[in-house]
C-alpha cells in the first residue's frame, strides 16, 4: 500500500514513507493499563511501556500462491536462490528466510523473540477495510497476530493508515474506525489511556481537516484519542488528538530531538526508536526515499533507545520490527543478528539474553521440522506455554527429548575448520590458532556468532574468539570485546570452498608459511593455504 502515496509523503513530511503487566500504578506514565493478559509479564526496569512496529503485509507462494510484492518489488525474484538465499526486496536477510505474516509459526516466533526483549505491545500497521490491492490479506495478516498476542501476554494499538483511502471517503475512513470498535477496542490487551482507546495515525495523509475527523470519528463510543504524526494536530483537531508521535526523518536526529523537547506537554506522548535507514526502493524499481541514516553496528540504535528512556515520554515505539524494504528491521537477520534485541535486553533490564531468543528461534525451526507430526507439535505446544509463561528452562528441558521416545536431538558442537592445501584442522592452543592433523584435537571445535551484524568465530572448548588484534604473525585466541573489529570475519565463496577475511585489516587467514600456527595476511584467492572447508 505504501508504494502507492510515497510520493505525496515524501514532499509533504520529507521522511520515511513507512511507512509503513501490570496493575495501573502511580508511577506508569499517562496511567497507561495493561490487562486481562494471559500470559505471564517478563520483568523489566524501565516503567515506560514498550511497543513495536509490525508490518502485516509479507506473502509466499504457500500462502497466497505467489510471492507478494514486498518480498519481491518490481525487480527482485525470490525463486532464484544464490548462496543459500532468495532474491528478496531487501539489503537485509531475515533470520528465518522470507515468510508469509499470517503463518503461525512465524507470528509465534515473533511474539515471544518481543515478549523477551522487553515487548509490552505491537502497534500494527494496520491497512484498514476498503476492499483493494493487498489490504483485505493485510487485514487478515493483521487479525492472525492480534488472536495470537493474548496467550503470548502482549497488547496491540492500532496505527491507521487514512492514506488507503481517497479524498472525500470520510464514510470509509469511519467504517475502519467502527471495525476496531467492534473487534478490538473491546479486548481487554488493547492499549487504553485512561481507559480511551489509542490509535495513532500515520500522517493524516488524506483527511487534513478536523471537520473530516468528527465526520470519522462521530457516534464512536468509546471515542479513541487519535495519536498523529509529530506536528499534525491541527488536521486532526484538537478534540480528537491525544498527543503526537515522531518517526524516522531524513534529518536524523534533530526533528527527534525537537519532539523530546516538547514530550512532556502531550497528554500522549510515544517516543521513536530505529536501528537506521537504507531503502531498497531504487533497487526494486520503485518509489520511495533514497537518503539513509548509518546503523554503525547497533550504535545508532542504542543511542536512540538510549535518548528516548531519558525523555518524559510514556512510549516508547521501536521502528520497525520488520519493513525490509526500508531497512529498518529489528528482528534477527544474516547481517545483524540479534544485536539489536539484546541491545533492547541490556537496555530495559530484561533478565535474559541471547539464549533465549536462540531457544525460542529453536522452537521455530522444530515446528518446521516436525510439521505434520501432532505428537511432537503437542509437545511444541507446551514448550510455547512454556516461553509465554515465563520458564524458558523448562521449554528448553522439553526441547531437549523432542524427536520421539525421549531422544536428545543433535547439539550443536561447533565445526571443524578444515585447510585445503594442508587438510589440518584449526585448533587453538595458549593463546595461539594452530593447526593439525587430527580433526579430533583438543580445542578444534569452532562456532561462528553473529555480533552488531558481523561474524564471530568462537572456540567451543576456550570460549575465545579468533581474532588479530595485536598484528602478531599468527592468529590469536583470546578473550576480545564483541565491538572489536578485529573479531570480525566474512566468510567469502571460493570455487566451494571458504576464504576467512578480517574486517579490520582486509587479510585472509592462511597457512601458506606452514610456520606451525596459522596466519593473516594479504594472499591470492587462488591460493590453497587461504581456503577452508567448514563442517
């Protein structure tokens, strides 16, 4: 939907066309409720409520027979698959793969990587009821979240979207405002303020008068406060607004920074947290911004989410969970990993980690393997009331005998690091990266990890991580800060085999001097000494 007004938005607000627990106490602010939840609240210290930004509008060919356009854009297959990964409109990989939004699993994933990173709530991009393009399978994509978050212990706000309708269309604009009368303002997990449903509006971008929003909103009951863009008031009417919101602008991050400095004076105020900006839209032949904001790792998010907890605002929103096409997804992918949701668990004092989220990434990919079988599913089900109540231990002990009769399915041991040239085996020993003949060798066993969207490569045994941080001629072993770049590898394809590049100093690992201890430095790709096998 949003291919289809990115032009107006962009010349009227000059950013991204995105476009897309507890009981009522004294110090929550704008006595924000959240109740009748199901599910067992995951403890943080921040009193902020947290909510994020979730697209609906992602389809495969095994849920609407064909991939929908936000995987593919106008220019991008993802039927072709290089290396492993499908030609998706996107810079960024999803963890998962591409996925269809309505599939259960997928939104089972989602919700529990948020409920433990310190997710109160989703706000839902939400397209609204008119009968056109891909709105009804958003609508659709939209109801299969909302009917998950009750047992996962999660609210949801709607963000409307006035722009899918046209000018003059105030009767339909209403009718979307009746269907969330009707279907979500009376859930007890619906977010209220004071006991008045909030829905935030993306713009206005259609219905720039407070005339047209008492049209909208008239014979409402309860009348949601209507939550616009940062500096739209006006158009919606101070009778019908209840406080504003920022988003991602082109200039970062002074108009933010303006919004914090006035926070305190909305009766709703909702803060803006992003991990950055680059649009795939020139890519995929179509329209869109084409300015980026620099992620550094995760810096720009933390910094971000670092100036929203110091501000007066009652909300923070995190932008986006998953808009691809704009480069501003939080959940796990190839290049990032889960540095941005541990960030948010260091951050909000969520008394987990990474562990968790790869434990619940591991329930994901059982309901895949065992798709089919209802004993196992079964068990699956109960390791997802597990995670929704807040034992993560014991979702993980009952992970552990999935696979029939109480069999322990295959740890993960880490992989031999095999040299071409030599066939020897990295190991590491005193510090030191060395090679040998047996692939057995004590301390030969690697993993690699993702940090702040670069690849680590850790010893099982040690846990060190190798790395070239003080340019010896060998390659260390040694405890080294996850921001160092002289952890960082790419791990680049060479006629099938593996070539181990530094980021800090653009030299490859190699034994090429056969010096007893394995080496980085500048050699030919051509060159067996510098090619690996992992396995």
């Amino acid at each position: 939907m949003k291919k289809l007004t990115i032009c107006l938005l962009m010349a009227m607000l000059c950013f991204g066309c995105k476009k897309n627990s507890s009981e009522n106490r004294p110090d929550q602010p704008n006595s924000i409720k959240n109740k009748t939840l199901n599910a067992v609240p995951v403890g943080k210290s921040t009193s902020k409520k947290i909510f994020m930004h979730w697209m609906p509008w992602f389809e495969t060919p095994d849920s609407k027979g064909a991939w929908g356009y936000h995987w593919k854009m106008n220019t991008q297959n993802p039927d072709i698959i290089t290396n492993g990964r499908r030609q998706i409109a996107a810079y960024y990989y999803p963890q998962t793969g591409p996925y269809a939004s309505s599939d259960p699993d997928i939104i089972e994933y989602q919700l529990l990587l948020m409920k433990y990173s310190g997710v109160d709530g989703v706000t839902i991009d939400w397209p609204g009821t008119r009968v056109q393009y891909d709105y009804p399978d958003n609508l659709n994509n939209s109801n299969a979240l909302i009917a998950k978050l009750n047992a996962v212990g999660l609210q949801f706000s709607i963000v409307e979207e006035d722009r899918n309708w046209d000018a003059g269309q105030t009767s339909g604009a209403h009718g979307d405002f009746t269907y969330m009368q009707s279907n979500y303002f009376n859930q007890g997990n619906y977010l209220k303020v004071n006991n008045v449903p909030v829905v935030l509006n993306f713009g206005p971008i259609t219905f720039h008068s407070s005339s047209e929003w008492d049209q909208i909103l008239a014979g409402l009951s309860p009348k949601p406060k209507v939550i616009p863009l940062f500096g739209f008031t006006s158009q919606v009417g101070a009778n019908n607004a209840g406080g504003e919101f920022p988003w991602i602008y082109q200039d970062h991050p002074t108009v933010v920074d303006n919004y914090y400095a006035q926070a305190s004076s909305f009766p709703i105020s909702v803060g803006v947290v992003y991990p950055g900006f680059n649009s795939f839209y020139a890519a995929g032949g179509a329209s869109g911004p084409t300015w980026q904001i620099a992620y550094n790792g995760t810096s720009t998010f933390s910094t971000m989410l670092d100036e929203a907890l110091a501000s007066s605002v009652g909300i923070i929103q995190f932008a986006t969970w998953n808009d691809y096409g704009e480069g501003t997804m939080i959940e796990p992918t190839v290049e990032f990993g889960y540095g941005f949701l541990t960030t948010m668990q260091q951050k909000l004092g969520v008394p987990y980690h990474q562990h968790e989220l790869e434990q619940i990434y591991r329930l994901y990919q059982y309901r895949k393997q065992y798709k089919g079988n209802s004993s196992v599913q079964n068990q699956l089900n109960q390791v997802f009331t597990y995670f929704a109540n807040v034992q993560p231990v014991d979702a993980e002990n009952l992970m552990n005998t999935i696979g029939g009769g109480g069999t322990t399915p295959p740890v993960t041991t880490g992989v031999n690091i095999k040299n071409k040239w030599l066939n020897t085996y990295l190991y590491e020993d005193n510090g030191q990266a060395k090679y040998s003949s047996s692939s057995t060798v004590a301390n030969g066993k690697w993993t690699l990890e993702q940090v702040n969207g670069h690849t680590r490569i850790k010893n099982v045994s040690t846990g060190h991580y190798l790395n070239i941080e003080h340019l010896y001629s060998y390659a260390e072993c040694t405890a080294v800060p996850d921001s160092f770049y002289s952890s960082y590898w790419v791990l680049e394809d060479y006629n099938g085999y593996k070539r181990l590049r530094n980021e800090w100093q653009n030299t490859y690992l190699n034994l090429e001097n056969q010096s007893g201890f394995a080496q980085c430095t500048a050699i030919g790709a051509t060159a067996d000494s510098s090619q690996w096998t992992l396995n």
